[in-house]
C-alpha cells in the first residue's frame, strides 16, 4: 500500500486531496460527507467581507459594485436576503465541523480591503479552526494605484493577521503580479504558513442585445491548471511555506502532476460540483493505482520531482518552451 500522506502549512494530511472553498462545505451534513468520501482536510465556504458588514445599504452596494470579484462565484448564493451570514453563524460552523469531523478545519476569508481582517481572524481561531486562507481578492482598476501599492496590501494584510493568531495562515494569490515568483517570496518572508495558486477570477461576459454585463459561471477545466502548474513547479525549494494547486484538478492524473511539480496538496471543487463529492473516491483510486505501477512509495517520494528545481528539462518552465512551440 502507497503512503499517501503529505504535510501541508505544519498540519499532516492523510492524502493531497483538500476541497476549495466552496458550497460544497456551507454547512455541516456536507462537511461529514466529504470527510467520509475521503478528503485530507476541509476548506470552509468562504466568509465575505461583504456579508459581515453591519450596514444593509452598504452590503448591498458593495455586492453590486462588485459582483464579478468573488473567488466562489455569487451564482451559487441564494438570493441577498438568504445569504447573508453573520460571523456568529460562521464561528458557529467551525465550532460544529470540529466536533463532527477528525480532519482538519481551515477557515476562509474573502475581502478586498485591509479593515476587519484581523478581528475575524482571531475568532476563526478562537472557535477551534486549524488554519486559515486568506482570500484576498482585489482587483485594481484605478489606473492610478501602482503595483506596489497591490503588494503592499496584501503583505500589510498576512503580517496583521499573522500577529494576531498562532495557527497556520496561507494566501491564495492572484496570478497577475508583474514578478509572481518576487511577490511569494515575500508573502514567504513575512510568514505565510501556505501560499494557493491561484485565485480563478470569474469574468464578466457581454450582452450586446441587452446591452449589459452578464455573469456566467463556467467551470474550470484541466487546462487550467497549467497556469498554476508551471508556478509551483518554479517555486518548489525556493519557497518555505507550503504550496498548494487550485484551478483545473479534475483527474487523479491532475493531482499528480500537481505533486511532481511541488505542491504539497491539489485543490478540488468544480469536477466535484460536476460528478458529485463522490469523484474524490475515484481520484484517490486513480492515485494509488499511477503510484503502484510506477513504483512509488509515497507522495513524500515523488514531490518535487518534476519541479523546475529537478525538471531535466528545466527550461520548459521558461521562455525556451515559447521559442520551441512557435517554432514548430
């Protein structure tokens, strides 16, 4: 029997199977099931600073102003008035996913400012949480705002937090920094448990009967993750923290490549929301299977091992692999 435990951000997952967060883990029953289908540890549905604003009006405003910025697509919610979750109901969440199930429980927060970061924060970890994602999806359009003010905010956002609690904090990146690799390595130096590549933005579609912005949710598919692929293979022993793979895991096949690149865990949600929670079976199977026939032991054995530190062809991570392919 393969090992397939991994270490992600100081925790010991039992497999590199985490789902993202998502609807998929809104409330308790689905919690349980996704622990007893098999994933290592459980990503919470996300908690929007939009949803713990005291104001109604201004809860409202901020939704319509930017309903194409979330990570978990609004046309997943219910109705406004249905969605709206206090902190009481998340902290409440945590409380009972701790209780019912053994794997781990990590809290998500999405927002886009630096106010209220820290105060929530503090409460995932004081209602039992194991770790934390720090969602912060920010999209600058303000031609004015320079790019080191993006990265100022995101580093002022982790070191607040980090000071605040004890427990593992990771960032889920955007992949349109100017130098991503500069950008994670200072996440890294100012303390990120874990670094998630990357944030999928969804983006508005055009109506040009009705003449207005549409959102369409359309899900990832395996070529998505070459994007993230190609960064965490870049990443792997240049970076403490732990990586993590998000976009486009639909096959064991997926979840492996995403190991020999360097990511300690593959993230899952639309093949889940497609096929049902149950796909996480097949996937673990589709794991063992690639491992024993091909000799490996462990997922501790293959990690890394086509990372652009070990690639025999590193170059294919960089401008050399354009070059080849245009040539053609």
């Amino acid at each position: 029997m393969v090992d397939l435990t991994t270490p992600y951000m100081g925790l010991t997952l039992k497999n590199p199977i985490v789902p993202s967060a998502s609807p998929l883990s809104r409330d308790l029953g689905k919690i349980k099931a996704l622990e007893d289908v098999g994933v290592a540890a459980i990503t919470l549905d996300s908690l929007f600073e939009e949803q713990i604003e005291k104001e109604a009006e201004f809860l409202d405003a901020a939704i319509e102003g930017s309903k194409y910025l979330y990570a978990e697509s609004v046309d997943f919610f219910p109705p406004l008035d249905n969605y709206r979750r206090d902190e009481d109901d998340y902290l409440e969440l945590i409380q009972q996913a701790k209780k019912a199930v053994a794997i781990p429980v990590i809290a998500s927060l999405n927002g886009f400012s630096a106010g209220g970061w820290t105060r929530y924060a503090r409460l995932f970890q004081e209602a039992g949480a194991d770790a934390i994602e720090l969602n912060i999806y920010y999209i600058p359009t303000n031609p004015q705002t320079p790019g080191t003010a993006v990265e100022s905010l995101y580093l002022s956002i982790l070191q607040e937090v980090k000071a605040q609690v004890s427990i593992p904090v990771a960032v889920k990146l955007s992949p349109y920094f100017s130098a991503i690799a500069n950008m994670a390595k200072k996440l890294d130096d100012a303390g990120a448990d874990g670094l998630v590549l990357f944030n999928r933005f969804y983006q508005p579609d055009l109506d040009i009967e009705e003449l207005e912005a549409q959102r369409r949710l359309v899900l990832s598919t395996s070529a998505e993750m070459r994007l993230p692929l190609r960064w965490i293979a870049i990443l792997y022993g240049q970076v403490k923290a732990s990586l993590a793979l998000t976009t486009g895991v639909h096959t064991g096949e997926d979840v492996i490549k995403a190991l020999m690149a360097g990511a300690d865990v593959a993230h899952v949600c639309s093949v889940l929301l497609e096929e049902g929670i149950a796909k996480t079976r097949d996937l673990l199977i589709e794991i063992q299977t690639w491992m024993e026939e091909h000799n490996y032991a462990s997922v501790t054995q293959m990690k890394g091992s086509l990372s652009h530190k070990n690639s025999p062809d590193p170059t294919a991570f960089e401008r050399a692999n354009y070059v080849q392919l245009i040539g053609q």
